[in-house]
C-alpha cells in the first residue's frame, strides 16, 4: 500500500493491491477526502483476506525464527564445558 496525502492531511490518496482491492471492492487506486472516508477505508483493507493471511504468515514465521534461535541457544549451553 502506498499513501500520500496533502498538507492539511487530507486529502489522502492510497494505492492498494490489486487483489486487496478486488476482495474488498474497491478500486486499486482511492482517495479518501476526510477522517472518516480513510478510517473506513483503513477498515477494509486492514480486515482483508490477503492483509490477514499475511499477518498469519508473519506470526508463524516469527515463532520458527524463535523456536530455531532457542534450539541453538540450547545447543550452545549443552556444549559449553563452563
């Protein structure tokens, strides 16, 4: 996503992933011209199918990450003679 938006913080202008757009019925190109125009446009996106995966896939991959840094961290005391 990107996001411009003028001096006065409004209005703002978004481009939004095609398939974010097709999901949430909405153009891949948008301006929201007030508040409450971004938050609900802000809701949709953020509430998308593509946006959750996405978070899914974020969580997941950080627990690996954690749990292989544990295992080596496991390792490496198991294997220092101090």
């Amino acid at each position: 996503m990107f996001l411009a938006n003028g001096l006065a913080g409004y209005p703002v202008h978004a481009i939004i992933d095609e398939t974010i757009a097709e999901q949430v019925g909405l153009s891949t190109e948008i301006t929201c011209d007030n508040k409450a125009e971004f938050e609900q446009f802000l809701e949709k996106v953020l509430n998308s199918p593509k946006l959750e995966e996405v978070v899914k896939n974020l969580f997941a991959y950080n627990k690996k990450k954690q749990e292989e840094e544990q295992k080596i961290k496991q390792e490496l005391e198991d294997d220092c003679p101090f």
